[in-house]
C-alpha cells in the first residue's frame, strides 16, 4: 500500500498540473481582455455583478468552477423573475430552494439563503394560519401611523410581540376604535407576523369572526372537517378574533364565545381581538362570562384616525 504521506503529495501534483492547464485554457479563451469583461460576454452580466472590480484571473482559476458559473447562470435567470416576496426557486422541480448565488475570495462561488426566501416561507405560514392574500404582506415595518393613536398601538404592538415567550403570555391584546381602515387588522397580523418569523409561536390562527361563526355553523350539519375550527381555536398557541362584535349576536354566538374563552382563559392561552365595538356592545356580543375572561387579563390599545383605505382625489 501507499503511505498517506505519498498519496498526498500525487494528489498536490494532480491538483497543481489541473490548475495550471486550466489556467491556460482560460488564457487563451480571455486573451487580452479584463476577466471581467469575459465573464460578461460569456456567461451574462448578472454573473459578472458577483464580482468584484479587483476579481482577477488568479480569482477565476482557484476560486470558481465551469460548473459553478453555469449554476449561477441558471439561478440568477430565475431570480430575476423572483417576486419581491420571493417564491421563484420554491418549485420542487429546481435545487437549491431559498439559495442564491454569492462569490467569497475565501470560500468561493457557492450557494447562500435569500433574504427573499425567508419572507416567501413567512408568507406560507401566515396562509397557513388563516390570513388572507390582501393582508400577507402586513408588518410593523409597512404600518405607517398618522396620529398620535396609531403610534401609540404601533408601539405597544411591538412591545406585546416582544415580551410574547412560548409557553406564556402578557395576557390578551385587544385593538379597538369605532373608525374602520385605520389598521386594527393590520397590526394584529404584523404581530403574528413577528412572532412566527422569530419562532415564537408553534400555531397560530386567524379568524375573521363574521366568517369563522359561519363556517362553524355550516360545519354542524355536515361531514366537513371544519367541525375542528372551535377545537383549533380552544387550543391555538395564539388566536386572533378579527373584527369581533362585527357578527348579529344570539344565544349560539355567546355559547361559542363562551367554550373558546374558557378554554384559552383555563389553559392560559392569549387571544388578540381587533373590534369597532364599545366595551358594553362586546359584552352584549359575548356574554358576560366570555367578556369577563377575555378583558379580564387585557393589554390594550385604542387605533383611532382616518380610513386608511380611503384614497384622496
């Protein structure tokens, strides 16, 4: 047998020898041109912008591979038709999901997470719980207060999503104001947002009440295996009650209201609600003993102003 120590050194020449002839190829196909300029002309310009302006030839030969310009090329074609939101590689015909090209001179031309991945799996997850296409793109980041009011419940949005741990909880958040369009929906989604992009919830779920009562209904008096939204709702990590006191109030709706607040009350579970309704008009809504559990371990914030959704002319 070979001893390691001369196997290495066959390995060195080979690798030495390769360098070297792959150096001349790649001479000659260059000629006098900037390397730059080459990798331009040969492979595209979003190639070349991976580079910087000093990427020399010694760059080209000891850190970068045909095979790895070809990839980039491949990749940096589809990311241009990526959405901002991301998505374009999340097809399970394409390799490398979430990873997009990216030169180091130390460790090479090589593969690296996309900020636009990790917005694209948000996205997924917020579908995931409930919340619509209109409202995925909704963050602290994009809700831009006009009044005293909206900053202070941006504020104290932020401040809930930061104290939120796994396992316990400020107690419940309630959004409330009597106009519409001035972002109650908003921020409750940009804290659900914030609390799955940081991992700080398991499960979550949003409901649109006057929907979600509906769909329950329908669910009675069928095989749909929607009869398990009050069961999902009793046993969410965090649910949020969107546009509560919205729905025509009867003895049905309380005896809902009723089991979902005993149930989050009894294994301390938050519930984020989002209402134009006045505090009497809620406990009309859900009762007493469901208002009582609801707002009993309240952290509020009133969202007062214009109709955001309303554009000017």
């Amino acid at each position: 047998m070979k001893q390691i120590g001369s196997l290495l050194a066959e390995v060195t020449e080979f690798t030495q020898r390769y360098m070297s002839e792959r150096e001349q190829k790649l001479q000659q196909a260059i000629g006098s041109k900037h390397v730059l300029t080459w990798v331009e002309e040969t492979y595209g310009d979003a190639v070349a912008f991976l580079f910087p302006d000093d990427f020399s030839m010694n760059d080209l030969v000891t850190t970068v591979s045909d095979g790895a310009l070809d990839n980039a090329k491949k990749r940096l074609k589809l990311c241009a038709t990526c959405p901002p939101h991301g998505g374009a590689c999340a097809s399970e015909y394409e390799s490398n999901h979430g990873k997009a090209p990216k030169w180091d001179r130390e460790k090479g031309l090589r593969s690296e997470w996309c900020p636009r991945w990790k917005e694209h799996i948000l996205r997924r997850k917020l579908t995931s719980v409930g919340v619509g296409e209109a409202y995925l793109g909704e963050r602290f980041s994009t809700y831009v207060p006009t009044t005293d009011a909206q900053r202070d419940a941006k504020a104290r949005c932020e401040e809930y999503a930061a104290a939120f741990k796994r396992g316990t909880t400020r107690g419940n958040l309630i959004l409330a104001g009597q106009n519409y369009g001035v972002g109650k929906t908003h921020l409750s989604i940009a804290v659900v947002a914030d609390l799955l992009a940081r991992y700080r919830l398991r499960t979550a779920m949003f409901a649109y009440v006057p929907e979600f009562l509906e769909r329950i209904r329908r669910s009675y008096s069928s095989d749909d295996p929607e009869q398990r939204l009050v069961e999902n709702a009793c046993t969410t990590d965090l649910l949020v009650l969107d546009d509560l006191a919205a729905q025509r109030t009867t003895d049905w709706v309380r005896e809902q209201m009723n089991l979902i607040s005993n149930a989050r009350s009894s294994n301390k579970l938050p519930t984020i609600i989002t209402t134009n309704a006045s505090f009497k008009e809620l406990e009309e809504t859900l009762g007493p003993r469901a208002a009582s559990r609801f707002f009993g371990n309240m952290f509020g914030a009133v969202v007062d102003g214009p109709d955001r959704r309303v554009v000017e002319v």
